[in-house]
C-alpha cells in the first residue's frame, strides 16, 4: 500500500526522538512515578488502612502508572508535532507522498511507544518493590492501549493547534495532571463525601484509572465494562479529531 | 498517433485567499513544460511561494486545479514527483545530516537501503561529507542550504521546486550551488525557480514568469521580456512590470 514505508520511516523517527532523549522522556517520568511509590506507599502507607482489601502501597502502584503514562503520551506528540510545526520540517512530511492516516498513525505510534516503555519500567520497578501483580491482563492490556490512544491524539490535536510552547504545558498542568490526581489514584472514591463522590463519576480520567487498577489487582470502584466503555468512548472521537485535522490540514497549512 | 507529454506543472485558475482576507492568488493560470528550467520573479508578496505551497500540498487552495505530470497536486504520484527546496531552512533539529536525507527518503517510499546508498551520494555531491554525524542546527548557513538542497533532490523528483536557494549564501557557494542545478537540468529535471537575483534568473532559466499581486503579468524568455518591455537589461523589465 501507498505511503507504508512512509509509515513506518516516521513511527522510526518518533522512535528515535524517544530513545535520543531517554532522560528526559523516560527516566525522569519513571524516577518521579518511584519516588511517589516510595514516599506516598511505603512511608504513608503503613499509617493508612487497607483500600479495598489492598495495602495501600499496592493500591497506589496501578494509578501512578497510568498518571505518568497518559502525561507521557499527551507529551511526546504534543511537543513533536508543535516543534514540528514550529521548525516548518512538518511541511517535509505534509508534501511526502503519505495518507493523512498514515501521518497520525506515525505520531500517535511515538506516544504509544513512550508510554510503554515508562508502564513496563514502572511496573518491572513496582514488582520487587511492592509485590504487584497482573490479574486481569487483557483488560490491563485493553485499558492501557486505549489510555494512550486518548492522550497521544489529545497531544497531537493540542500539537496542531498550539501557538506557543506555554499552550502544551497549560494543558499538561492544568487540565491533564488534575484530573488524574482526582480520578482517584491515590484513594477510592468511597472515600470521598457527597457531592466529590458523585463528581467523580463526570471524570473521564477516573474510569481510565480503574481500568488499569482492575487489571493490576482485580478491583475497581466502578464496573470494568464501564471503565473501558467510557474509555473507550473517549478514544474513538479523540483520535478522529486527530485524523480529521491531518485530512483537512486546518492549522496545518494556510 | 503520439501522445503529447503531460506538463511538468500546469495551474488553472488558481486562487488563494488566506484566512485573514489577504488574496495571494487570483485566477492564475500557467503551464511549466516537461524538462523546462523556469523563473517566477516578483517583489516580496507577489504570491511566489503561495504559488509553490499550493503545488506541494502545503496549503488549501480556494479555486482552480493544479496539476503535476497530468496529476492532481494532492495525489500522492504527483508528491512523488516533485522535491521542494524551501526558502527558509526548514530542518529537524533532532536528525543529523544523514538522518535528515535517509529520512526523507523514507517519507518518499525508499527502503533502508536505498535511502542509505542515496544519502551517501548526495552527501558527496554536496560535500557533506565532514557533517554526516553532525545535527543540523550545529550546520553553518551555508552547510544548511547545501542540506536543504540534498533533501529535496533526495528521492530523484521529476520536478524541482527552488524557493530563493541561494538567498543569504556566498558567491561561491552560489555559483556552486548554479552549477549543480544546471547539471541536474541537463539530465532532464524541470526546475521550477524563484529567486531575487534578475541575473540568476537571466543566467539560469529558459523561460521566466513575473508575477505581481497574485497575477501573471508576463511569460517568456529573458530576450522576449527585453523586447516587449523595450528594455536594455532585465533589471529594467523587472522596474517596468512592477511599477517600481
């Protein structure tokens, strides 16, 4: 098919950008995600009781990973497709003899692959630590697949329309980091009072959350078919705004 | 009966009209023929490189229908066909020399190999060859225009686009860059060039276009613009067409 090689040349230099700058995107997220485990899990942990039948370190563990998943996805094709835009080397690929799909695939290939090679750190790192492990691996598998496909699209869609860098960061910072944090990664929502409970449940973040704890450790505040159908539903439009804005070149060619 | 040889480039009616009203292009009509060496002038805002996105699939146009070898700009055949040289240095900053080439080759549909063996030719071509391992933003502006130059010749296109390549570089460097683009005419690519330089234009190029405001006001050879704007150099067509 027309524009394969294209494909993967760029999924190969989205790879590239990865492991070039590996400090950056994948030892500081994973080193940040430890030290949460370890301060909030084993020096907290011992004070707080049991999450649903869980010690608290443990419980922990399957929401961090999805925090720094999601945040390295949205991060890595937000800052390529903004840099390049910014740089006009965009303009390269825009004139390549590719499909739009085969553009946003690329891309979104970069996000997925990031975010994956932090979540199996974390995770080979959280295993000896606080003896976690994978009951439900299909759904883990279903949840993360579909989390990073939510937040490379939102990366690349926040990449395309992006003026300045301060743009990609307001949406990491403001709206991405709270809603994992309230999306129920360091407690249960049945701890929570009326009305943050029922606010919770408006959170899109938390049902992605409780995904992957429920393929972590079998558990969830809310039903696993619920989590991956919101999840899931968040995905599907997400990358279609992705895709459409690489068809009609809207903010991408003048 | 034989068939006569789609144009190299052909424009009908092509209008652009960006976002904030600005008309870059009015109803411009123009035909490039195959294994021609042509010249766009006109001042700054002319629509010269409005013209040039519009053939590389780089902006939406509002009207008209553009066409390269006898296929619609925006099939991915006619992209194949044609490497662009833009007027600003347009690099990766992630890549080094190399990758910049083997990439592009591989948006361009090369496998690894090929684009390997053709990176290390124009490497050689361009005398790259002490910068191959070195990232482009560490490339001199010199280094990085021969870089650019590579890149849009990269995947052997049937027609070259050069926006200004040799603004901003040295004489040397441009009478260099002169002799490389007239070889690569004589072994049948079209050129399509723009530049500020009327003696470039007057040296390099068969036929030259001015275009003013988004039109076409004239079309022909450096000798059929003297003539018809009974004029003793270029320089002075240039001042009369223009309005200057």
């Amino acid at each position: 098919m027309s524009g394969v090689r294209g494909l993967l040349w760029l999924s190969r230099r989205e790879c590239l950008r990865v492991t070039r700058l590996w400090t950056q995107t994948v030892l500081a997220p994973v080193v940040a995600s430890i030290l949460f485990i370890v301060v909030f899990g084993l020096s907290l942990g011992s004070r707080i009781r049991e999450i649903d039948g869980h010690d608290y370190q443990l419980f922990i563990v399957p929401g961090l990973i999805a925090m720094a998943m999601v945040q390295a996805a949205y991060n890595n094709t937000s800052s390529s497709v903004f840099q390049a835009r910014q740089d006009r080397y965009i303009n390269d690929l825009l004139s390549a003899p590719m499909h739009p799909w085969q553009l946003n695939l690329g891309y979104t290939v970069g996000g997925v692959v990031r975010a994956l090679a932090i979540g199996v750190s974390l995770a080979a790192l959280a295993l000896p630590v606080t003896g976690i492990r994978i009951e439900q691996p299909l759904v883990l598998a279903a949840a993360v697949v579909l989390g990073v496909v939510i937040f490379s699209a939102l990366g690349t869609i926040v990449g395309i329309f992006a003026d300045t860098f301060d743009n990609h960061t307001f949406v990491s910072n403001i709206v991405i980091l709270p809603l994992v944090f309230l999306g129920g990664v360091f407690y249960s929502i049945e701890s929570l009072p009326s009305p943050w409970q029922e606010l919770t449940h408006f959170n899109p973040l938390f049902y992605l959350v409780n995904a992957i704890r429920y393929g972590f450790l079998g558990t969830s505040d809310v039903s696993v078919a619920l989590s991956l159908g919101v999840t899931a539903a968040l995905a599907v439009p997400m990358y279609a705004w992705a895709q459409w804005l690489f068809m009609s070149g809207r903010r991408l060619k003048a | 009966m034989l068939m006569k040889p789609a144009p190299a480039l052909e424009l009908r009616g092509l209008s652009k009209r960006y976002d904030d009203g600005t008309v870059a292009l009015e109803s411009l009509d123009l035909t490039v023929p195959d294994g021609a060496f042509f010249g766009l002038l006109g001042p700054n805002g002319a629509g010269k490189t409005t013209l040039i996105s519009a053939v590389c699939n780089l902006i939406r146009v509002t009207a008209g229908e553009v066409l390269v070898f006898g296929e619609p700009a925006e099939s991915l055949s006619a992209r194949r066909a044609v490497g662009l040289s833009e007027q600003d240095i347009n690099l990766d900053r992630f890549l080094t020399v190399e990758e910049t080439l083997v990439y592009h080759g591989g948006w361009f549909g090369m496998g690894r190999k090929e684009a390997h063996a053709r990176a290390a030719e124009m490497i050689e071509i361009f005398d790259l060859n002490q910068k191959g391992k070195v990232r482009t933003p560490k490339l001199s502006g010199g280094m990085r225009r021969r870089l650019l130059l590579a890149r849009a010749l990269m995947h052997r296109p049937r027609l070259v686009i050069l926006d200004e390549p040799t603004a901003g570089v040295d004489f040397e460097l441009r009478l260099e860059l002169w002799r490389y683009i007239r070889r690569l005419h004589e072994q049948g690519t079209t050129i399509l060039l723009t530049t500020h330089y009327l003696e470039e234009a007057e040296t390099l190029c068969q036929e030259i276009a001015l275009i003013r405001a988004g039109r076409l006001i004239a079309r022909d050879s450096a000798d059929g613009l003297r003539e018809h704007y009974a004029a003793a150099s270029l320089e002075d067509v240039y001042v009369k067409a223009m309005g200057v």
